[in-house]
C-alpha cells in the first residue's frame, strides 16, 4: 500500500534524488496513492513460504524472492492499534490535501486518510472498483464519471460532483501555489482559458448531477488512461470561502484535514506524528484497525525502531541497512521492484529556450557514439549492485524499468561489461592511447567532466567507482560530487546547461504511465543529455497515437524505442532497484506494490503489542 | 564539542591574570617541563604530528582512496590493519591523511585568525580613538552572527568547496575572540610609562608595536591559540559531521566520525569511526593540557613553583 | 540604566540591517532555488517560470531585498515555499521545542556545575577535585556530536529508557499533565546529553572563581572574626563566586545555539536547528533567512542580558 510517484522533493539519504517521470500523461498528481487497487490477475501469489528470504551462498539476494503481500499468521483480533513508521530525516510539512502537497512524507500521511475516486489495475489503467467509475465516449475524449452513493466526506457531508469540479478550479485557479497546474490539468478543455482569467468556468467540466461529473480532455492518448485524470476532489463546503492563495496553508489543510478513506486525524503534532482512527463509514466498509499511529523515523534510527517493536511498518527502508538486518525474527520482509532507476548521461548540445526545445550539437566531447558505447562496457554494473546494495539493485539494460514488467523488454540485454571490446572500441574509433590516456582521433587531449550528487553515503565511492573503470580503458574523467541544487542547475534544469559537464550520473523515479517523452522528447527541458534523432521523436509519437490503443502495438513501439536508445546511448541506465519494507509479525492483510487487489482497511492485527526481536 | 567562538569566556577569565603577566617565554616553557601531564600530552602532539605529516609523504594517497568493490566494510586484519569503509578504502590509510587534513586545516585557521585577530587587536588597542571605534564595531557585527548557520550558508553557497575554501570561511568568522582580547590588553600597555616614554623619544608606532606590546603579549597569544587550535579541531570534526565540512573525497577525522551516523556502522562496524573519536578526544585532551599549563604559567598566582 | 538600554537598541539596528542583507545575498547566491526540487516533466516549464516570476525570484537582488524588507518590518516575513504556509507560523512551531530543550539543557547545566564547580573549588587539590578536574578535561576535549550518539544508542536503544524521536508521544491532548510529563520525557536524554558536556565550562569558571576568592582578605577577615566555614563559603565565597556565572548566562545562552543543532539532528528532535537544515537543502530562502535573523537578535539580546547583569553587580564595569 501507500505506494507513491511523487518521490520528487529532495531525500538525501539516497543516492541521487529520485525525479519524478510522469511524462505529459501522468498529469502530476493522479497520485497512485494509498489505496491501489488490483485485478485479481495480479502479480506475485502469496506463497506458502512465509520466512524471509534467503540469501544465496555470496550473501546476495534478489527481488524475486520477496513476497509482496504479508503472510497472515494467528488469527486477527478486533481493533487494535498499528503504528507506521514514516522514515525521513526531516519531518513531514504537513500539506496535507492531495492537492497541494508537494512531499514525498506528507503523501505517507496522506494515504491513510484520503484517496482518489479512481483505482486502478497492475497495468495502471483505470478501473471501475473505486469510489467513481467513468464511461468514456467514442472519441476517447469524454468521460463521464458516477460517484458511488455511500462516498461521503469524514465530516458527514456527502461527496458531490461539485467537489471535484472545485478542485480542477482551484488547481487552474492563477493564485494557486501548488505544483499540479501540469500537463494534464492543461489538457482538460477550457483549462488554459480559465487560468488566464479569459472565462469563468472551465468549458470542458459539466456538472450532470450530485454524482455525476462529465469531462472532457483536448487531446485522447493511451496515457490518459493510466494516470492522466485529477481524481482527487476538493471539499467544496470547507474550502468555498477561503482565498485561493491562502488555501495550502489553511487550518483546513494543515491542522483538520478531513479525507475520504478509511481513517480520520484525530491529532496532528506538526511534523512529527499524526494519530488516525477509523472511520466506521468508509465507503468500503469499516476498518479493521481501531487506530494508527504515525511518526516521523529518521533513517539512522529505523533498525532499532523495528527491533524494538516500535514501529509495525514503514513506509520506506534504507536499502544497505537491509543485509544486516534480514535474519531479524520479529518482522517478514516484503519486497518489490521500484519504479526507478539510477543512469549516467552524456551532453549532447543545449537547451534552445526560444524554440523552447533541445539542440543537438554534434560537435559536442561525448557526439561520437562509440565513445559513449564504451564507457557503457566500461563499468560492471553487476558487481556494483551485488557489492553495494547485496544484489537488491542490480544491473539495469534498458529505459523502461521492470517495475513495468510489461514494458520493459527483458530479451533487451542492453550493452554488457567488457572492458576489453571497450578498449577495441575506443582503438577502432581512432581514440589512441597516449601515455596513460587516449586523446580524441584528432590527437588532442581529452578530459572528461563527470558530476554526480552528494547525498547517501554510498555515492561519492560509486561515482569513484565510476571513474575507476574509466581510467581501466584509458579515458580521462575528472569527478565533482556536488548537492543536489547545484547539481540540477549545471544540468541544466533551468534550460540554462553548463558547458563544462560532459557526463553526469542521476536518477528518475517513473510515473505510472511509461511514456518517456517527459525525460527524452524533443521538446523535453528535462531531456538533460539534449539527445534528438528523426527516429525517436517517430518513435515517442507513436507510443502516444490512436494506434497505440491498441496494446500490443505500443508494446512493439516502445520495445523499439527501448533498442534505439541502446544502439544511440545518449544516457545508459545504470542500476535497477528493489524496495523493501519489513513488516511486523502480528500485521495482517499489509502489501506493496501495485495490483495486489488489497485495500487499507482491511489492515489488522493479531495482538495488542508488536513482537520485538529475540 | 562545538564551543562557541572564543570571545568573551576566556577574556574575562584572562582578565584577571593579564595586568601581571610576565613576557617571557622561558616562564611557558619552564611550566610545560614541570607539568608532567603536559610534557607528555605536548610529546604526544609532536609525535602524532610529524607521524602523520611523514607517513603521509610515503603513503600513495590514490590508492587509499581507491574504491575497492570487493573490500567493502571489512573487519581489521593483516592487509587492512583498521578495516575498510563502505567504499573498501583502507580506514588506517584515511585515518592518517585524515588527522593530516585535520591538523592541516586546524593550523591554518589558528595561524590566519591569529594574525588577522592580533593586527586588529593591536592596532585599534594601541591607537584607539576612531580607529578602535570603527574596528570594534566590525567585532560586534561578527559577533552576533550565528556561528555554525553562518558557515554552513556560506559553504552551500560556493559551489565547488576545498581545504582553502572552507580554511577561508571558517577563518572570516573565528577571528573576533583573539582581537578582542589583544585589543583589551594593547589598550592597557599602551598606558604604561614605558611605552609613553619610548614614545616621547621618537620611536616609530611600528617600532613600539614590535618591539614592546607584542612581545609583552606574547604569552597570551600563545596560550589563546593553543586553545583554539583545539576549538577548531573540534568545529571541523562538527561541521564534517554535520555534512558541511571536508570535501567527500578528502578524508578528515570529521568525515569518519560522521560515518558512526549509520546505526550500522556505529554498533557493528567500530574500526571505522573509533580510531578517528579517539584520536579527536586524545588529541583535544593533550593540546589542552598543554594550553591549560601555558595558562598557568601565564598566571603567576596559579603557577607551580 | 535606561540610557544604556537605548543606545545598544540603536546600535542593534543597523547591525539586523546588516545582517540581513548579508542573509539575503548568501541566500541569492546558493545555486538553484525553491523550485530546482521540484523537477517534474509533467509540469510545463513555463508554468515554473511563472511561478519564479510570481514568487520574485527573477528580480535583481535589491529589489527582492527592498520588497523583503518592507514587509519584514510590518512582521511579514513571506512564505515558506516548502511547507506552504507563513514563515512566522511555522517558526512558531517549532520554536517551542528548541526553547523546551535549551532551557533544560540550561538548568541542568547549572545543577550539575554549582555542585562540582563547588566541591572542586572548595577542596582543590583533593581527590574529588582532581576527579572533577579530570571530567572537565574530558567534557572538554569530546566532541558532543559522539557523545551524543553514544548516548542515544546506549539508553535510547540499548536499554531503551527514552525515547529515541520526536517531542511528544503521538495522541496526547495538549495541555493536559500527560502531555506535558511526555514532553519532559523527550527532553530528559537529549539535554543531559548536551548538559554533560557544555557544563564544564562553567565548573571551570566556577571553580576558579571559588579559589581565587578564598585568598581575597575579606575572607582572611571574615575568618579571622571568627565565621564558621560553612557560612564563609555559604554567605561570602559562594555569593561572590556566582555573581561571573550568572553574569554568563546570557553568552551561554548563545553558546547553546550551536550546541541544540548538533542535539536536534542527533535526536531527530523537530526543533529550530532541524529547520534551518532542511531549509538550506530546499532552498526555503524565506525560512533561512529569518532562522538566521532570529538566532542573530537572540545572541544580541543574550549579550546585552549579560552585560546588564555585569553592570548591576559591578558597579565599575561601566556598559558602553
């Protein structure tokens, strides 16, 4: 559960911030968020084997081996009180309305007391199981949606079309000061109108009834479906008479929030800890839990936190703390794939603000492709995930990662470590060696600029690493570890790229939906490495046609498209990663991950104290 | 531990003692060599010093910080005499070129903000008048500043930090407790009939102030920078682990202390940030003992024999 | 008096000025602002560069300064871009805790130093002042950040006395007994771990005090008519000897600030220290700024404190 996209805000305890992708399709905040709902086709079965899982003889492990879904054990007593550890090192900011937060922390606190009027399957797709369903027209481009009757607000008031309508003014409103007026909410028709002050109401949303809500959106493509829509509606009666811009900082957000889910805040002690309990008139039905009790774990504590019993769960676990820990006896360890990957990327021209898209410059130190293809063989991922993280990252092949395990093309082996072809590569394209480095074929030196992001420990000794190898096959390549705000802006997140990085090593956490046109479209800021070719800009349109309704076409694209960039490599992924959480004993009915088919009120327990380790 | 800034505490403790200091170095050195618990610390000093300063030379300072995938966090043993850390980079080897970087950046700043501090002492304690004015009042301002918060602001904001950047930074804003004190015991000289004397002879301002005021302070300088020396040892050892010091790749005391932050490291992995408190804790210990002796002997109520 | 009190207020004035403006070029310097963290490829750039625009950050520096300035002296001291809401509430709430927390740092300091500081003085060169002696060295020469840890690992984990995070048990009414015992409770580990330290300054003034009294002749006097001892050290000594330390208190008070930084990161503890932090990685500027401001106006205040107290208890130190 409590699954989030928005790992966006700066966390440094991991290495290079996680970036949100969401794409143009994923429309901000259409957050997959507390309750995701699943198909009962859905991915791994409970398996009998209820211990945590084992490592291999090399003390490695591996996604696979992880359950998604905690194994029941005893039988669940009524009520109860669950406490959730939400690890960060620094407290939550307390935005608390899915249309307004921008943290990663306050979305955990989010999960438990409000969700989105739509779910959706292990493939993203909408479904028609949440508190709304939708019908969509022929064109793709209406959708009428029909709340459920029993949908109210935790203060008694019934749920209304209205709401949500509310919250697509609020969002398009020109003194909203959250980060959701994004592609998506520009694609509802009359949007743009009305942020520019040129109507009064947003044409393309209609009103039908109390329950009954039509929209209808510009542009119809496949990633409309899979998180395109704002599904999250904005209490209308609380919020009427308060001024926009004054909203986000609301008692109403900040110290009362009412939601819709399956528990209510009782008591908020900002920043640190929330105390819920449940709401018996959850739409779903009533809550197991009596309540739960949320707070704010820093990173360097959570160990002993589970150990004690402290803590039941959390909601996210630092990664190299887990082989220590994975013998522990009083928690079951869940495992799934993260919908991110680390790469490096290599500049490739500039950022044209005037035409307001990337100019390739292909005269540019890392233009030729057999450079980059070498430094691609070059680095042993494989050893760096089995080293570093004991095999829960592990080496990463092409751009759509396996948490879209349809996507992602596992016969894709993308370029493997070989450092001899490297070096046979770089002799054949002419880089000579020259003493200890090669110069460029036309024999003047070459040094190369590498930056990377301070941040978790590990990340100055992997971009050393980084380094190391290069030097194996003769390339010169100069480290600067710098922060995190520095380091976008040499990037170039303001179009603004500085001239002297070459290469650079980041990560991106992606969005539900896997078009990559938001990271490497032509006219993507956020397309760093400012690669452009004929044939991608082909590819990433068809990915979005009305063709691409059509599942096993869009298959076929992006498989495409995933080899292209393997044969171009104007960045190369790096790493794949594992998330796991552990999971208490006495905790029923938990899960992660998406398409489990399970929901947060049917979380329990089976005692009235947490187990701590023996 | 992070002691605030130098300034008032020890100038008001210095002041009771100043009017009766002797100038004479021989004093320091004669109560060094009768304190035996000094002695020895300030042995311990110079031999740790010229250890860590000579292996140094030797040691391939690449190599040690040569990231060895498989070596991470092993246990001390004949290869790694204190283990590895997380990148497999030998702790011994680190620790050396650490406490050299340390050291290294704990003189630099005592020397810059000893000079800076003295000529300001002097010069606004032995003019005074508008000159003492202006200069008091550039202390106050620095004084007020917040310290710790200061400093982190500045080295967010230089983009590509160093050891003479961050010396730079720390010494803007470690140097106001020196100036003050010398100033407050310049402005007392400089009413002594000597100096009124050599004054009326023609003797150049330069020439009293080299000749007679700094070497009649000169036991006071000693003994507040050996305290200092220690202060910054400390301050950089607090920013490292505040994740605001020493460049990642420069290994400092500060940055294997910090490693202890990671619950894991701190129960099951000590080799890694041992070494580096102990050593923190015996090298503060010793340059005390030495600058509390140094202060005694200033003091000739409190002086042994 | 009175006099005195107004002429430190007028030289406090351009000394904030300066400080803030020194504050706000840091701030304008640091590379990326409020909205580099915010990178996402959904979000058209051009609606981040509006909002730069909305939010100012694309004038030149003495505009923003001025613009800052003015509504800084009318109490607005903008918003905070991170939490949404106005940076004056938000300090609001957390500025509690770190009071909480320095306050019982510093009485706890002063309960463990007048004892120690006391006994070392009153029998110096005895065993119990060598060992005192010895403890101040020690406290001296740690590094309160390791102490600290090793601390919070041993009772907080290890034995599990205290608690390990946050400032108050999760639920509670505010108000009630329960909640403020629970406060207290949070409190008790992170400020005896910070009093263990930062008190051996003043064992060592108070000490040194105590011995450098007991020679002045108005004891010989006082001894010679006849006192008992108790009431030389209870009625003389100790009045005259604390008369330094109080006057102290407003420089200790600054001396903490330092200190709760290393306390409150240690002991995830959600005070002033884990804000400013927070607010340098975010490039909250607004937060920043004002964090600095405060800490700057309380170091003032705090030396003033102690110079007024200087000054009533003696006569001859005149303020200028």
């Amino acid at each position: 559960m409590l699954n989030h996209r928005f790992t966006k805000l700066v966390l440094p305890v991991m290495l290079a911030v996680i970036v949100v992708l969401s794409a143009c399709s994923n429309k901000g905040g259409s957050e997959p968020s507390a309750s995701p709902t699943g198909t009962t086709d859905s991915s791994p079965s409970p398996s009998a084997s209820a211990a945590a899982p084992e490592s291999n003889d090399d003390g490695l492990f591996n996604v696979s081996d992880f359950n998604n879904i905690k194994t029941n054990e005893g039988e669940a007593i009524a009520g109860g009180t669950l406490n959730y550890g939400l690890v960060s090192d620094t407290p939550f900011a307390g935005t608390l309305n899915f249309n307004f937060y921008s943290g990663q922390p306050d979305v955990e606190v989010l999960g438990w007391f409000d969700e989105p009027l739509l779910t959706w399957d292990a493939s993203y797709v909408y479904t028609n199981d949440g508190a709304a369903t939708y019908e969509v027209s022929e064109d793709g481009r209406t959708f009428t949606f029909t709340i459920r009757d029993n949908v109210n607000w935790q203060d008694g008031t019934p749920l209304t079309a209205e709401d949500w309508e509310f919250a697509h003014e609020v969002i398009g409103h020109p003194d909203y000061d959250g980060p959701r007026y994004d592609g998506g909410m520009i694609n509802v028709q009359g949007m743009a109108e009305y942020h520019d002050g040129k109507a009064d109401k947003i044409s393309g949303i209609e009103v039908l009834s109390d329950k009954q809500l039509r929209i209808t959106y510009i542009e119809s493509n496949p990633s409309l479906i899979t998180g395109g829509i704002w599904s999250y509606p904005l209490a209308k009666h609380i919020f009427k008479d308060i001024p926009v811009k004054e909203m986000s900082a609301s008692a109403a957000v900040r110290q009362k929030p009412v939601g819709i889910g399956p528990f209510k805040v009782e008591s908020i002690v900002p920043g640190e800890s929330v105390v819920f309990v449940k709401n018996p008139d959850y739409w779903r039905g009533e809550p197991k839990l009596d309540k739960v009790v949320l707070r704010v774990v820093n990173p360097s504590n959570v160990v002993q936190e589970i150990k004690t019993g402290g803590v039941d769960i959390v909601g996210s676990f630092p990664v190299d703390q887990f082989p220590d820990n994975a013998g522990l006896s009083n928690v079951e360890w869940l495992g799934a794939v993260d919908r991110a990957y680390t790469y490096i990327g290599f500049k490739l021209g500039t950022w044209d603000a005037a035409a307001n898209k990337v100019k390739p410059n292909p005269d540019a130190k890392m233009s030729d492709v057999n450079l980059r293809k070498a430094m691609w063989m070059a680095v042993d991922n494989d050893a760096v995930g089995k080293q570093f993280y004991n095999g829960l990252r592990w080496n990463a092949t092409t751009l759509i990662p396996p948490s879209h395990p349809e996507y992602h093309d596992a016969s894709n082996p993308g370029i493997t470590y070989d450092p001899e072809a490297a070096k046979k590569l770089l002799d054949d394209a002419g880089y000579k060696l020259n003493g200890d480095f090669r110069t460029k074929p036309d024999g003047s030196e070459l040094t190369i600029t590498f930056i990377s992001m301070t941040g978790s420990e590990i990340a100055e000794p992997l971009s050393r690493y980084y380094v190391q190898a290069w030097k194996e096959i003769g390339l010169n390549v100069q480290l600067e570890m710098i922060e995190f705000n520095a380091f976008y802006n040499r990037v170039g997140d303001t179009g603004e790229d500085d001239p002297s990085v070459d290469v650079y090593q980041a990560a991106w956490g992606v969005g539900i939906d896997v078009d990559p046109a938001g990271l490497y479209g032509r006219e993507a800021i956020y397309n760093f490495s400012r690669y452009a070719s004929d044939e991608n800009d082909r590819l990433l349109a068809e990915g979005l046609s009305e063709k691409a309704f059509d599942k096993e076409y869009r298959l076929k694209v992006y498989k495409e498209w995933q080899e292209l960039m393997v044969q171009e490599v104007p960045v190369f992924p790096t790493l794949y990663r594992a998330k796991v959480v552990p999971v208490n004993n006495r905790v029923h009915n938990y899960y992660i991950g998406d398409g489990t088919d399970m929901y947060v009120y049917n979380i329990a327990v089976n005692a009235d104290k947490a187990i701590a380790a023996k | 531990m992070i002691h605030p800034p130098p300034n008032d505490i020890p100038l008001l403790q210095n002041e009771a003692f100043a009017a009766r200091s002797p100038s004479s170095l021989t004093i320091l050195w004669r109560e060094i060599v009768r304190d035996k618990i000094a002695l020895v610390s300030l042995v311990f000093i110079v031999i740790v010093t010229a250890f860590v300063y000579i292996t140094s030379l030797v040691l391939d300072q690449e190599q040690i910080v040569r990231v060895d995938l498989f070596a991470l966090n092993k246990a001390p043993s004949a290869e790694h005499w204190l283990g590895t850390d997380y990148g497999g980079r030998d702790i011994f080897g680190q620790l050396i070129i650490g406490t050299r970087n340390s050291l290294t950046i704990a003189f630099l700043v005592t020397m810059l903000t000893g000079i800076i501090g003295i000529s300001i002492g002097v010069i606004s304690g032995y003019f005074g008048g508008m000159i003492d004015n202006f200069f008091m009042r550039v202390v106050d301002f620095f004084l007020i500043l917040p310290f710790l918060m200061i400093v982190i602001a500045f080295i967010a904001v230089v983009p590509k930090y160093s050891i003479y950047s961050f010396t730079l930074i720390m010494t803007a804003f470690l140097w106001m407790g020196i100036a003050r004190l010398i100033r407050s015991k310049a402005l007392q000289e400089r009413e002594l009939d000597y100096i009124k004397a050599s004054r009326t002879v023609g003797t150049s301002h330069a020439g009293i102030i080299f000749k007679h005021v700094l070497p009649n302070l000169s036991s006071i300088i000693i003994v507040s920078m050996t305290l200092n020396l220690a202060a910054n040892i400390g301050l950089e050892s607090g920013l490292s682990f505040l994740g605001f010091g020493f460049p990642e790749d420069t290994p400092s005391l500060g940055t294997l202390v910090s490693y202890a932050r990671n619950a894991q490291t701190l129960e099951s992995r000590p080799w890694i940030w041992l070494p580096a408190s102990s050593l923190i804790l015996v090298l503060m210990l010793s340059i005390n003992n030495v600058g509390q002796a140094l202060k005694r002997a200033a003091d000739a109520r409190q002086r042994r024999g | 008096m009175g006099k005195t009190i107004t002429r430190r207020f007028g030289i406090m004035v351009p000394q904030i000025i300066l400080l803030s403006i020194l504050v706000f070029l840091l701030a304008k310097q640091m590379p990326g602002d409020a909205l580099t963290g915010l990178l996402d490829p959904s979000v058209d750039p051009a609606v981040i560069e509006s909002q730069r625009e909305k939010l100012g950050l694309n004038n030149p520096w003495h505009i923003q300064y001025w613009d800052w300035i003015t509504k800084a002296i009318q109490g607005d001291f903008g918003q905070s871009f991170r939490f949404k809401m106005p940076v004056l509430d938000l300090i609001g709430e957390r500025i509690s805790n770190t009071v909480w927390l320095s306050l019982a740092t510093l009485i706890l300091t002063y309960l463990i130093a007048i004892p120690l500081g006391i006994t070392s003085g009153r029998y110096n060169d005895t065993l119990s002042d060598r060992l005192i002696t010895g403890y101040t060295y020690l406290g001296f020469a740690a590094p309160l950040f390791i102490f600290a840890l090793l601390m919070l690992w041993l009772f907080g984990f290890k034995i599990g006395w205290f608690p390990t995070s946050g400032s108050v048990t999760p639920g509670l009414e505010p108000g009630t007994l329960a909640f403020v015992i629970s406060k207290m409770y949070h409190l008790l580990l992170p400020a005896t771990s910070m009093a263990l330290i930062t008190t051996v300054t003043t064992v060592q003034l108070l000490r040194s005090e105590i011995i450098d009294i007991k020679h002045r002749d108005f004891i010989h006097t006082a001894r010679a008519k006849g006192a008992s001892e108790s009431r030389i050290y209870n009625r003389h000594i100790l009045r005259n000897a604390l008369l330094p330390i109080a006057a102290f208190f407003g420089y200790e008070l600054t001396g903490l600030i330092g200190g709760t930084i290393f306390i409150e990161s240690i002991f995830s503890y959600p005070g002033m220290g884990e804000l400013f932090f927070s607010s340098i990685l975010l490039r909250d500027f607004s937060v920043m700024i004002t964090i600095i401001l405060l800490y700057g106006i309380a170091s003032i205040l705090g030396a003033l404190v102690s110079d007024l107290i200087l000054g009533l208890i003696d006569p001859r130190i005149r303020i200028k």
